[in-house]
C-alpha cells in the first residue's frame, strides 16, 4: 500500500514538486524540489513529524512570506497536507554551513565580525516584524564568498512562528532546537523573545572564535545545566591565533548571559558594537603568556542532534524536582545565576 506521505515525483500543494529525499530529521523529511511557479530549485520539508499546525498557520505564512532581506533565507510557500500536517518550502542550500566552514580552518577575526553581522542584520528585520527565530545555530547559517569577503544567508526564521503555539518554544510538545545553542529560558518552557535568539548569536561567536563551546555535548538534563551555570570565559587568543580585543570578549560574554534581561536588547544594539569593533585595526598579535583553559567537565552521554526531542514541561519537572531554585526562573532570586559581569574567566 502507498504512503499517504508525498514522495519523490508527487506535486505538492500544486505547486511544488518534489525530488530527491535529501535528509530526515526529528520532525520529518527533506526534498530538493521545484517550485512549478517558476521553475526555479527549492528545498521541500514535510513536518510528518509535527501534530498538524494551529489555525494561525496561514496568518503566520504570510508573516514569515514577508520576511526579505540579503542575508535571510526566502519562505517560498507552506502547505497542508491531505491528513492535515503541513510543510514549507525554501531556498535550496548555498555554500557552507558555518560548521562546516569553521571545521575546514579557524575563522579570522575580520570574517567572525562580518559573519555576525550578516547574522544581526537578519534578526534585526525578524524581530521588527515580529519573528522571533528561536534556532539560530552554525546549521542554519551559509556561508558563501562573495567579491568582497564572505557572504551570509541565515535560514530557519519563522519555522517556529509557523508550528508552535504563541512564543513558547516548543513544537508538538517538543522542544526545539540545537540543545547546545538553546537559550535557558526555552529549556524552561518560558516565553521567547529577541533576547533568545541573541543568545544564540553570542553562542555562535564563542564556537567561531575559540573554536569551542563552553556548553560540551551530554545528556539531557547536564547540557541544561551548563547553559544556566557554565562559566562564559572571555576569550583572549581567538583560534586563528590573533588577540581577541577586550571589547569583543565583552560582547560575547553579554550576549551569552543566562539570564534574558542582562543580555543586549536587541540585535541593532549589539550589531552597533561589533561594528565599532571591525572599524579598528586590529591590534597586533601579543607574544606574552596566555592563561590556560579550565579543566572541562567530563559529561556522559552524547546530546548532539539538531532537536532536543524533550517534551518541556517534562524537563522542567525533572529540574524542579532537581532541587536547584536556579530552574525556577518565576521565582529564581537574581543571584542564583552566574553574575558574569563580576566573575567572567578568561580563556585563551
């Protein structure tokens, strides 16, 4: 008996024809694809994983349709299958993921200023319009070079717009998102807002300039943890083995903070700094002594995929019942986080 599913070949919607099966994921499928309406390429995902959208889903469409900017990736439709569950269909892949790039060599300075800027510029029209992307992580953001440097494409804005319910951070129940690149407040099941995502941009320059994340691969409940304990080191060495200035650290380290209200508040404002940041010239390399890193915990288990797959409310139970106050952010006292601007490590 034949799947109900489209498959390759099938026309979706009338308008989007599928191809290949490219990849799965916790909450469905990819296909490349046609868009029968111009015969240009795009990449199809059926949510089959993902209980079938709200009645705002065609408000949210036209919202996220709206969204055009050079560094975001374009929305070319959505659609409602026939059992109800619905997809999406977007801009085809384009160069590499920053992951990608960032295995390949160290990123110097000057592109980790001008990558996060592409990335601000994004948000900074996402969250004017009401989006709030809430899975900003190196996989949804391309890289490609242009004529004048790197070029950035940040893909993913309005998916959860389209699929959850309000600013909560979960769809169908699930958690979304990269566990490593999660903001304490989505962990929790708390409203998101512009703050979120810019945790994760803070996140994003931490991986491109040390080459490391401060929050390590483990299970579940230990990867949470970290996000609301771990100490965010200001770098002092970038992996491309130049000086990281003060003022960029400090970004990082602000950006990163546990707690949303301590973070910039919005993207212009900390996209204004880093500009500040890339008009110098950069100070030259110091030969002088670096501090070294402190010992890593040692996590076990691996939580590494692109979805948490957690139903939230579940996870919060289990933290409350942890008997840490610190996952109780309705009723946290302002010092059971990690004051970062009294206490912030350095790292080379």
């Amino acid at each position: 008996m034949r799947s109900t599913t489209p498959q390759a070949g099938d026309a979706v919607a009338d308008r989007f024809r599928l191809g290949a099966l490219r990849d799965r994921d916790a909450f469905g499928v990819w296909h490349d694809g046609t868009d029968l309406a111009t015969g240009g390429a795009v990449a199809v995902r059926l949510l089959v994983g993902v209980p079938p959208p709200t009645r705002r889903f065609e408000v949210e469409s036209r919202r996220v349709m709206g969204l055009q900017h050079a560094c975001l990736g374009r929305l070319h439709g959505t659609f409602r299958l026939a059992d109800g569950r619905a997809g999406y269909a977007v801009d085809p892949p384009r160069g590499d993921t920053l992951g990608e790039r960032c295995a390949q060599a160290p990123c110097p300075l000057d592109a980790v200023l001008r990558i996060l800027d592409g990335v601000l510029a994004a948000l900074e029209m996402c969250h004017a319009a009401g989006v709030v992307h809430r899975d900003v992580r190196p996989e949804q953001v391309r890289v490609f070079d242009g004529p004048d440097g790197p070029r950035v494409r940040l893909d993913g804005a309005g998916v959860a717009q389209l699929f959850s319910d309000g600013a909560a951070p979960a769809l169908g129940g699930v958690l979304y998102g990269h566990p490593q690149f999660t903001a304490p407040e989505q962990w929790v099941n708390r409203a998101a807002d512009a703050r979120t995502d810019l945790y994760a941009v803070g996140l994003l320059g931490y991986v491109m300039v040390s080459g490391r994340h401060f929050v390590e691969p483990g299970s579940p409940l230990d990867v949470c943890r970290r996000h609301f304990r771990a100490q965010r080191p200001a770098p002092v060495r970038s992996a491309s083995g130049e000086r990281v200035p003060p003022d960029l650290a400090a970004a990082l380290v602000r950006a990163a903070h546990p707690e949303a209200r301590a973070r910039f508040p919005d993207a212009a404002s900390l996209r204004g700094v880093l500009a500040t940041i890339a008009a110098r010239t950069p100070a030259p390399l110091d030969s002088g002594e670096l501090m070294d890193l402190d010992p890593t915990i040692d996590i076990e288990g691996e939580l590494t995929g692109g979805s948490i797959n957690l139903n939230a409310h579940d996870l919060e139970a289990m933290l409350v019942r942890d008997g840490d106050p610190a996952f109780s952010m309705d009723e946290a006292p302002d010092d059971t986080l990690i004051d970062l601007d009294d206490d912030a490590t350095e790292w080379s």
